[in-house]
C-alpha cells in the first residue's frame, strides 16, 4: 500500500527505531528526503546515512541514528508541520524557531531544504517541512 506522506513516514520510523536504540533504520529513498537526511546530518542529529540502488525503483536509504554517552537518544522529537492536507508557508522573518533555539525547524526553499537559522540568515521564506529537537 502506498504512503500518502513520505516525510511523516520518515519521521515515524526514526523516532520508532531511536525508541528501540536501534543502531540504523531502512526505508524506501527520494530526492526529498536525502535532503531531509542530509540536514539531520549536519545539525548533527544523525551520524550518516547511505543509499542503495538509487535510480531503481528499490532504492533504499539508511540512516545511522545518533546516540550520546550514556546511550540517550539525540533526537529527542520529530514533529512534521506542513501535511498533504494543509501546507504551513512562512516568509524569512516570520521562520518559527523550534524550543527557544535549541530545535531545528527544517524549511523547504527555491534553493532546497534549509533549516530555520540558515533561511532567516538568506532572508529565504518557504514551506516549513517539519520541527527537529
């Protein structure tokens, strides 16, 4: 069956596997959310992540999830804003910050996925894709 919201799919599974302490999660791969990987990359959320088959209609990505010293999580929640049913559009003054500063608000742009900080700093508005802490 196919999903109608690949993104919250996406963050279910992280947040799923990051519960269990499982050291990486699979899942079908996109443009879209390589380039969400590539921001949880580096912000520092997730160790790495890889792909398999790209091209192929079984691709497949794999994240690397990140824990800390005592073995606690460092995604803390993964929450997604703008759905299918109803788009969540900001201008560059009006980007939501995520917990004071302390999360991550991941924005959708013209020049690609951004986080909160980086489209104030480009004065770049856009579709915001979900909130990371």
């Amino acid at each position: 069956m196919p999903v109608t919201d690949p993104i919250a799919d996406m963050f279910a599974r992280i947040r799923n596997a990051a519960r269990i302490q499982s050291p990486y999660v699979e899942m079908p791969a996109s443009k879209q959310k390589l380039a969400l990987a590539e921001v949880l990359r580096n912000e520092g959320f997730i160790s790495s992540f890889e792909t398999k088959g790209l091209g192929s209609p079984e691709q497949r990505m794999r994240i690397v999830l990140k824990y800390g010293p005592r073995g606690e999580q460092v995604i803390q929640g993964l929450k997604r804003i703008s759905k299918p049913g109803l788009r969540v559009y900001r201008p560059s003054k009006k980007v939501p910050r995520v917990l004071g500063g302390l999360g991550v608000a991941i924005v959708s742009t013209s020049t690609g996925l951004m986080t909160d900080r980086q489209a104030r700093k480009g004065n770049i508005g856009g579709e915001v894709i979900g909130f990371v802490w």
